[in-house]
C-alpha cells in the first residue's frame, strides 16, 4: 500500500522560518520515501506506507519537540504503481460516504 501525506506546521511566521517547520522539513527530506515536496504553507510526502507512518511519528516527535504547538496532516491511500490497474482505491468521498458524511464535493 501507498500513502501520502499532507501537513503543516504552526505557529506560523511569516518572517523567516520557524525552527519547528525546519525540523520538519529535515525529517521528510531524510527519509525513505518516493516524493517529497516542501512549500511555505504546506508539505506532501509519498512513500511505502511503513516508511510513510515511520515518518510521521518522526515528524510528529521532532516538530512539536521543537515549538510546534499544532501539526495538522492529512493521510491518503494511493494507487500502488506495482499494484493491479483494476484495484480499487478509496477516495476521501468514498470514505465519507461510507461514514454517512459529505464527500469533498459537500464542503
């Protein structure tokens, strides 16, 4: 299975960046994962998902350990490219609807 993840940091600081931020940002770029991509307002991550959950508790531990006081993240199954073609992925609609929610289209 892949995952991706989606995350930022806070507080924000418009100024320069926080320590919090730039210890996350060490984390994902160090680790195992396929993709990386690291913006000032927001960071996504792709991987194996051992190595993604790996890099999350790291991330999690690191930032807030650092002056984090909020770390928002947002986890998504991928299609695996190794995988069949035909194989069904969730989407966050699917998953809502599931739960009796709004998908994405409903916010």
């Amino acid at each position: 299975m892949r995952l991706r993840v989606e995350f930022t940091t806070e507080p924000f600081d418009l100024d320069e960046v926080p320590p919090h931020a730039v210890a996350a940002r060490e984390v994902v770029q160090g680790a195992a994962l396929d993709s990386v991509d690291v913006g000032p307002f927001g960071n996504t991550a792709e991987g194996r998902a051992e190595s993604v959950l790996a890099t999350i508790d790291e991330l999690l531990r690191t930032s807030l350990a650092a002056g984090a006081t909020r770390v928002s993240l947002q986890v998504n199954v991928i299609a695996d490219a190794d995988a069949d073609t035909d194989a069904e992925v969730d989407t966050d609609a699917d998953t809502a609807a599931a739960r009796g929610g709004p998908g994405e289209g409903g916010r």
